[in-house]
C-alpha cells in the first residue's frame, strides 16, 4: 500500500526553515494542503492559525468575511 504523506513532510521541512529563520508571520494557500500544513505547523510552535483573511491593510489589521448559507 502507498502512502501520500506530502503534509507531514512539508511541515518537517517549514518547521526547519521557521525556527532557523526567525519568522513571525507565515501565509498559506487555502487549498487542501494548505488547510492540513497550516494546522500542523502552528501546533508545533503552539500559535493559533487565523483562516479565511480576505484583506490585509496593516500588519495588525485583517478583515474576515464569513458566507453563510
């Protein structure tokens, strides 16, 4: 049986890059990998991920727009 573990080793190679680089903010795509990397990365640096920004204005400023249905 093969396996796809694309998640797991992205998160391995990003958690490297963030703690050597120092980063405070980090973007992902809100494609299926990246709703499963996000999750996993911030877990591993204990931070809360914030989902569905539309719009960024300054760096503490973000506007979230819910669609309900």
């Amino acid at each position: 049986m093969i396996v796809c573990r694309i998640a797991e080793e992205i998160t391995y190679i990003m958690k490297d890059l963030i703690g050597k680089g120092g980063y405070k903010n980090i973007v992902g795509l809100s494609s299926s990998l990246g709703k499963d990397v996000i999750p996993r990365i911030s877990g591993y640096f204990a931070s809360q991920p914030i989902s569905d920004i539309t719009e960024v204005i300054v760096f503490l400023s973000i506007f979230r727009v819910k669609i309900l249905m």
